[in-house]
C-alpha cells in the first residue's frame, strides 16, 4: 500500500500533467479568445492559467520559505512556448520540494509572513490541491462557454490506489 507522501507525489506529478493539457488547449485557441475578459477572477483564460501557476509558486516559494517572487502581471502575452517553460519550471520547482520531503516531514509547521500563521506541510500541500482544483474548474467552465472541451480530469482512471 502507498504511504501518504507517495500518494501526494503521484497527485501531484498526475495534476502537472494536467495543467499541461491545459496549456494545450487554451494556446490552441486564438490569441484574442486567448485574452478576452471573461468576467471570471482573473480576467482571460490566459489570466487564469498562469494564477495557477503563481499560486504554486506562492506556495512554495514565499509562503514556505519567505522569498518574493515575480508575478505574472495581468494581461501579459506569452507565447505557447513561454508559457510552457514556466509551466516546467514551476513543476521542477514543486517536484524537487516533494522529492526532498520525507513523511515525517508532513507534520512539520512553519509560520507563512504574509497571512501571520503557521501551518503544517501536509496542509500546505492540500491546500494547494485545492486551489488548483478550483481554477482549473474554472477554467473549464469557461471553455464550455465557449464550446471548447477541457482537458479531461480523472485521476481514478488513471492511478491505482
């Protein structure tokens, strides 16, 4: 039976993979469906994306460890390759914080400046799961609007637990 901290490394590589299909898709679509306000919280599809991709890296950067980092500004214009290879950095960032972490370390808290509190690892990383969760359905609620298909999530399909 899997331990926790591999079922959370198995969530977490299964949920880069998707991101990536996301990429896919919203930079299939025309640069001006790509960045038209969308009314949703982060204005356009391409908005919404690379939040993702700054919470990740709010979470495992400053809120972790302290450090600022640079966000991606609203509006800004990436190319499908620029946004992959921030799509990659952000995974090899992620992946080399979960391959370093041992189970005993799931407990371990530590205090996040911004929000003046602590919280545990494990915490940290499923708060993660969730806000990911939550603006990638946004995402697809979005993309139905405009009858496109979202890439398909399932992780029950795809692991064994």
């Amino acid at each position: 039976m899997a331990t926790e901290l591999q079922l959370l490394r198995a969530l977490y590589r299964y949920h880069f993979r998707r991101l990536r299909a996301y990429c896919r898709v919203i930079w299939a679509l025309p640069a001006k469906e790509r960045y038209r306000d969308r009314g949703s919280t982060f204005p356009s599809l391409v908005d919404l994306y690379l939040h993702i991709l700054d919470d990740y890296r709010f979470w495992f950067i400053q809120a972790y460890s302290g450090k600022s980092f640079p966000e991606f500004p609203l509006g800004v214009r990436l190319s499908r390759a620029e946004a992959e290879r921030a799509t990659r950095d952000v995974e090899r960032l992620v992946t080399k914080f979960l391959t370093k972490l041992r189970g005993r370390d799931l407990d371990r808290k530590f205090y996040i400046q911004v929000d003046r509190r602590s919280i545990t690892i494990r915490a940290m990383l499923l708060q993660m799961v969730q806000g990911d969760l939550q603006h990638k359905g946004e995402l697809n609620a979005l993309l139905w609007q405009m009858d496109v298909t979202p890439p398909r999530v399932d992780l029950a399909r795809t692991h064994r637990f």
